[in-house]
C-alpha cells in the first residue's frame, strides 16, 4: 500500500509482574532445608494472598516519562521539530523515544495499545474470513522488476544487496510477494474463493523528510489484506465487505472516519477508497458534500470545482489524516505473476484481487491527534494501554490510613472484574501529592482514575472517580466502583 506507518510487537503486558515471580522462583534455591523441615514459608509467598502478587505497581514500571517541550526537541536531536500534537505529546510522556531520522521505539504504553489496536483489527478481518499470514519483510527485486515498480517506485523502496550481490527491498507493501505465493498454489479451486489473507508487519518507506512522528516515517506498523475472487462481481462484494468490516472497526473505536474516493496512485487498480480521520493536522484535502454524503480527497477532483459531482451542491473542503486505503486491482498483477484457480468448468482462470491497507501505528498517533487536549492524551477505551489507573494517599497525609484501602480495592477489581486483570495500575508513589499524580494520570489518558482521598476515610468509604473520557467525577463505594467497572468493555 502506498503510506508510511509504523510500530511494535512484543508481548510487554505481564513484565512487571513476571519480574516479580522470577524473584519469587529464585527464593527457594535460597531457603536452607532446616527452613523446610520447620515448615518455613519464605517472605515473599507469604505475602502473596491471592491477588496481591499481581498488583501492577507504578514505582517498579518502565516509567512513562514527563518532559517539558524544550526537553522533548532536543530528544529529536538534529532534525529537531515537533510538527504536529500527537508526536510532542508521544514523546513527552515517553510514549516513544526517537531512534534515527523516522524511526521511533516504541515504548510499553504503546506497545499495549498497539496489541489491542491488533486484536480489534484480526476480530474485524477474521469475522468476514480474513485468514493471518505473515511475508518476510526482505523482498526479491525481481518480483518487483516483474511489475517494474522496481523503478517507477524509485527512491522510495529501501534496497539493499545481500552478501552474494541479490538486490531486495525492504517491503513498503506486499502486492508482488502475495500475487506470487498465491501463483505457486498449483491447487487453489474456485471452492476457496473468496480468500483473503491478512498480515499485520513492519513496512518500510524511504521518506525524504520523514515528520509528524509516527504519522509519517520511514518503519511503520501496517495491517495489509489481499484478496483473490473469481470474478469482477464477486471481487466488488468482497470489496464492499472489507470496506464494511473498516467501517465497523472505526466505529468500535469512536472513531468518525469518512470513506472517500481516492486516487488509485502507484497500487493502480480501477477502484480506490480511503479511509480518512477528520483533524486540522491532516495532510489530505478532502472535498465532502453534506447534501448527500459525497466525499473524496482533492487529488481526485479538478482543484477548480467547488460544486458536488453527485448533486451539484457546494463542497465544503476538510482535512484528514488518511489511516486506511482500498484498491479494486482487477487482474492487473494476478496477469503478471499467472496467479490462478481452478474454475467451475476445471479451468484455469486469472484471479480478481483487491488489497486493503490500515495503517496501525499511524492509527495511534491519528487517535491521539484527534482525541487529546494540548496536554492530555486520550484513547479511544479499547486502545487504552491501561484501564485504571488507583491513586493511593501521600505518605504522612492525614488520609494516610486509607492507603491499605486502595491496595484492597485493587485486589478486589481484580477478583470481581476479571476483564480488567492486567488492566489496573496502582500509583505508589506516595512520597507526591495526590494532585500531582492525578495530573500525571490525567496526562496519560487512563479511562478511570480512582483516588483514596478525604472520603474514603467515611464508612463506607467513598472514592473519587475521575471518568476520563466523558469528563464526569463521582464518588462510588467499593461496591459502586466495581459496578462501575464492570460496564467497561476490554479487547
Ligand atoms: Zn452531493
């Protein structure tokens, strides 16, 4: 696919915690058999009542870090810039760490929100048949000399030679590697079509001016679909369908995308949509006419024209970021490559295929620019890297007693929520103020912070929630948070 996004993959969530029982395991090496046979139970299990072990404590995480602005230029070293919201606010609160020139670590919190970005995305892939597979990133140079993107991609394509000389690229987009796996299948029938066959990989795009942070680098996280039909009608409903599946994704993340029509650029094709969150920030002008619904980016429109095509109402002109894009491709490289299935009459046919990109990482810092205050991520609540987020009294506070408290009322959203183990973050730092560690987790944009404050010193004791995401704050029981929590959906 034709974009620039990024990310990361590797299973973080339980970190804290297994660091934890690999101290416990160390123990018993250490206990002496007098301590067994006097049935010594060593420190640290005895401690671990049920629950309490897996308490995700702040003080011991990868810290998220809080830098001033100032701070986070310096970080983008000599390129220095900070082009847009979502990339400052990323790197101020340690969201990523710039590596080189468009390429960024991705750091925990991220990685959390990105494995559920992925987890959403292969529900809505698997429920319209998407079967995952995965391409090596280093891609032959012949098969893309075969389509001769090798050249009319130019610069863009990152190529390197191996050790004997063999020319690859980096794969920006996996159109010739898929086309050509399918052509190997010698027994593909017409009974397996439609397939679609979906992969979530690092792509690479040798951006001349990589910015905006992970809006547009140059290593990125995309989601790439590629689907074989065996005819031009039935290729049309399976693009509808993926298109559907698109639109249902972004609704379950609250998201308002629009679906426009788009130029088919160096994919080719006959049909092309994207997929565009509307924010000031976005790179594409798009044109959409509120009489009826007509929409496309300007790429595809005379610059002159101002009334819609559909209706001959006026257009109004938006900006969007593009975070998912669509290409009926026909025949075009299923021709190239002989990809072929064999037909109702035992025949072999060419293949009808579409491809259908979204960009993963670049949904995260898309979400972020559309969602977050100048200070204040938010996350759409599947994406939250954590879902709560407690705030435990100061240290030498006069509600200082009510500290056991929220240690119980973490084990206990743990027990009565199961949806939620894992979820929950316990900010131990006690030596700040409740305040300051409120500002931190409003920063961070946990959907539920929970505070032991003066009220939880009454019986029953009431905790103040802050619902990050609809900007309410209510006092609840012990009994009224679990409720609460209870509501709250986990991918
Ligand atoms: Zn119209």
């Amino acid at each position: 696919m034709h974009w620039c996004l990024h990310s990361a993959s590797a299973s973080l969530r339980w970190g804290v915690m297994e660091g934890l029982l690999t101290r416990c395991r160390a123990l018993p090496a250490l206990a002496t058999s007098s301590h067994q046979l006097s049935g010594y139970v060593p420190h640290r299990f005895h401690h671990r009542a049920p629950g309490r072990g897996k308490r995700l404590v702040l003080s011991r995480m990868f810290q998220p870090q809080n830098l001033r602005e100032d701070q986070v230029l310096s970080l983008e070293g000599r390129s220095g810039e900070l082009t847009c919201k979502s990339q400052r606010l990323m790197l101020q609160v340690g969201l990523i760490h710039p590596a080189s020139s468009g390429c960024y670590h991705l750091l925990p919190y991220t990685v959390r929100a990105m494995e559920k970005l992925v987890r959403v995305i292969d529900q809505e892939m698997q429920a319209i048949g998407g079967q995952k597979v995965n391409m090596p990133s280093l891609s032959p140079a012949e098969l893309w000399r075969a389509t001769s993107r090798w050249d009319s991609m130019g610069k863009e394509l990152l190529k390197l030679r191996d050790r004997h000389g063999k020319e690859y690229c980096l794969g920006p987009t996996h159109e010739e590697a898929i086309t050509a796996l399918i052509a190997s299948q010698q027994t593909l029938s017409y009974k397996q079509l439609p397939l679609l066959l979906y992969q979530v990989t690092r792509k690479f795009r040798d951006e001349p001016r990589p910015r905006f942070g992970l809006l547009r680098g140059r290593e990125f996280y995309m989601k790439d679909m590629y689907t074989f039909d065996s005819s031009p009608e039935a290729a049309q409903q399976t693009y509808s369908l993926v298109c559907d599946a698109y639109s249902s994704l972004f609704d379950r993340l609250g998201l308002q995308c629009v679906k426009v029509q788009a130029d088919v650029g160096s994919i080719g094709g006959t049909t092309s949509h994207e997929f565009q969150l509307l924010v000031d920030v976005g790179e594409d002008r798009l044109a959409v006419c509120p009489g009826c619904g007509f929409s496309a980016n300007m790429e595809t429109l005379d610059l002159s024209q101002t009334n819609c095509p559909a209706c001959q109402g006026p257009l109004t002109k938006t900006k969007g970021i593009e975070v998912g894009h669509t290409f009926y491709l026909g025949t075009k490289y299923s021709s190239i490559f002989s990809a072929q299935f064999t037909n109702v009459h035992g025949k072999p046919s060419l293949a009808e295929m579409g491809c259908y990109g979204l960009g993963v990482t670049r949904i995260l810092a898309a979400v972020i620019e559309a969602l977050a205050t100048e200070d204040c991520i938010r996350w759409p609540g599947l994406l939250a890297p954590y879902q709560v987020c407690l705030v435990s009294p100061k240290k030498g506070s006069k509600e200082e007693a009510a500290a056991e408290l929220t240690g119980h009322l973490y084990d206990h959203i743990t027990e009565a929520v199961p949806q939620l183990r894992g979820e929950v973050l316990l900010d131990d730092r006690t030596h700040l103020t409740i305040g300051n560690r409120l500002k931190d987790a409003n920063k961070f944009g946990y959907p539920f912070v929970i505070i032991a404050g003066k009220r939880a010193l009454d019986d029953p004791a009431q905790f103040e929630v802050w619902c990050q995401n609809t900007g309410e704050v209510v006092f609840l029981t012990r009994e009224g948070v679990l409720e609460l929590l209870s509501q709250v959906q986990v991918v």
